[in-house]
C-alpha cells in the first residue's frame, strides 16, 4: 500500500478500510509521520478506528514541518482525543512550532479537558516558548489546584528558560 493510497483510505474509506489504513499506519512506527494530522484526525472517528490511529500515534516521532498548520487546527476540535494528540505533536515537533506559541497558550488557559492543558504545557516547554502570553500562561498554570497539570507547567517554565 502507498502513502496516497493509504491517506485517501483513512480519510474516505469506508469504516473497515478507515481501520485497515490506521493498522498499516500503526505498523509502520516512525515511517508513517507523514500521515501525522490525518492519524489525529482519525482519533474522532469510529472506536476501532480511533484505537488504530492511537496506536500509530504512539510509535510516531516529530512530524514533518509541512503537517503543522494542520495540527494547529485539529488542536482547538472539540473532541478531546483529537485536541490531545494535535496538542502532542506539537509538542514533538520541538522548535519548529514554536510558531504555533499563542494556540498552546490559549488552550492551556482555556481548554474544558484537562489533560489537553496538561499537554499543551509540556508541548510549551518542548518548543521553548518565549512569548509573554505563554509565560503568563504556565505561570498561571504552576500554581494550578491541578497537581499534575501544576507540575507540568512549572518544569516547562523551566525549560523555556534554558
């Protein structure tokens, strides 16, 4: 199976080759990057689907540069699980979404799920972010009643300072 082939499946195949396509992709670890904002995206659909996608999510690296603009948008879905894995590639992609700053900010602030803020402050440590809005964000963050998600925002000051 192709990568056009295989992305033209996950996104309009029906739900047995959508789950066919995130299978292959889950197998193929790190190789399948280029397919990093459709296997987020596949995080919404159907249970077998979304567990694929999840799984291949999970083996995953950076993503390219080209796929964040993308991630950026399924960042704010309303679909928590969708949100999470846009919000941790980010994340991944270390400096070069550092670009993407004020989205990670907002949805640490204003984020419904918890674990997406808890994401979106590790992904601001990962990017070194240096912005006055995402500073002000994990400061907020650090003293947070969220034990965790106080935690992790405070070791990502940490890293933006270095």
């Amino acid at each position: 199976m192709n990568s056009a082939t295989t992305l033209q499946q996950l996104q309009h195949g029906s739900p047995s080759e959508r789950a066919t396509a995130a299978e292959y992709l889950a197998q193929q670890g790190p190789a399948a990057a280029y397919a990093a904002s459709e296997l987020a995206s596949a995080c919404g659909d159907t249970e077998e689907v979304s567990n694929w996608a999840v799984a291949a999510l999970e083996e995953l690296g950076p993503p390219p540069s080209s796929t964040l603009d993308a991630l950026v948008r399924l960042a704010q879905a309303e679909k928590p699980l969708i949100a999470y894995w846009a919000v941790t590639l980010l994340g991944r992609a270390g400096p070069d979404a550092k670009v993407h700053q004020r989205t990670l900010a907002n949805l640490l602030q204003n984020s419904g799920d918890l674990a997406v803020q808890e994401k979106a402050a590790w992904s601001l440590g990962r990017i070194h972010a240096d912005s006055p809005q995402a500073t002000q964000a994990l400061q907020r963050a650090a003293v947070s009643a969220e034990s965790r998600l106080s935690r992790v925002a405070a070791k990502a000051l940490q890293q933006t300072q270095t």
